[in-house]
C-alpha cells in the first residue's frame, strides 16, 4: 500500500510526495498526525471556557474564520449568536475565550490579520517614525496625514 497524505482541513487524501493541499494550501499531514490533530482540535472544541470574555464582536462569518485560527492555535473558543426576538438580527455575534486566554487569542488574531492586510503592517511602521515618509515633514505618532504635504500616514478600519 502507498503512503498517503492528508490535508487537515478539507480531507482530501495525496500521494505522500505531495506537500501542500491543491484545495486549500494547506500543509499535507500523515494519517496518523492528522488523526493526532483532528483530536486535539476535538478536545479544544469541546472544553469548557473559564470566565469568558468576548475577544471580537461582528460578522458571523468572519468571527467563524477567527474561530478556526484559535482552535488550530489549541485556543478553547465559542461564538455567541445572540438572535433578536423579533428576529431582526441586529445583535453583534460574539467570540469569546477564556479569561487567561484572552491576551494570546488576541495575538493571535491581530497576526492574522497582518497576514491577511500587510498593507496594515506598512501603515503601523510609518505611523511609527516621526517624520513623513515624503516630504520628512515631522508628524505626531497620533498625525492621520501629514500636515505639510498631505500623505495618509493612517489606514482606518
């Protein structure tokens, strides 16, 4: 029998030369570490959270995708769909982890999301200097756009 590989997170079986999944980029695994994983992520889905606090609030979808990068950082998470009465679902969802969770989910998150914007990386680093990357007009670490010639030194959410 060949050896095989796994992808994680869809399943999907290759041949053992393989290294990435064609699918979803993800790192191939042998049978037996991805069984390894699928149950460590198991355990971490099903374990209770001690004194939860909400680490992001918005979209469903989005707070799913978060969702998915803390149970494969072994980060215990629920998210919380607080449905209107009436229906009307205006409520924010909710992901929440453990207290002593918290400030590692966070990281975790905010290093996601550099991966997904690194445009916002590039932003926090000019934000930093003290002085326009243009003009070398000096601007505050709090300055939007520079005072002289006008460059956005800011990406806003």
């Amino acid at each position: 029998m060949m050896n095989i590989k796994i992808c994680p997170d869809c399943g999907t079986e290759y041949f053992s030369h393989i290294r990435d999944c064609a699918d979803c980029g993800t790192v191939l695994l042998l049978p037996e570490e991805n069984k390894n994983l699928q149950e460590e992520r198991k355990r971490c889905k099903d374990k209770l959270l001690e004194k939860p606090v909400v680490v992001r609030e918005g979209d469903l979808d989005w707070l799913n995708e978060l969702y998915n990068v803390l149970i494969d950082a072994s980060i215990p998470c629920v998210i919380n769909v607080d449905r209107c009465i009436k229906g009307c679902g205006t409520h924010p969802h909710q992901l929440l982890v453990s207290e002593t969770d918290a400030v590692r989910a966070n990281e975790i998150i905010e290093e996601y999301f550099m991966s997904l914007h690194p445009e916002m990386q590039a932003s926090n680093k000019i934000r930093e200097c003290d002085e326009c990357p243009a003009c070398g007009t000096p601007v505050n670490s709090d300055s939007v756009e520079c005072p002289d010639c006008g460059l956005r030194l800011l990406i806003i959410e």
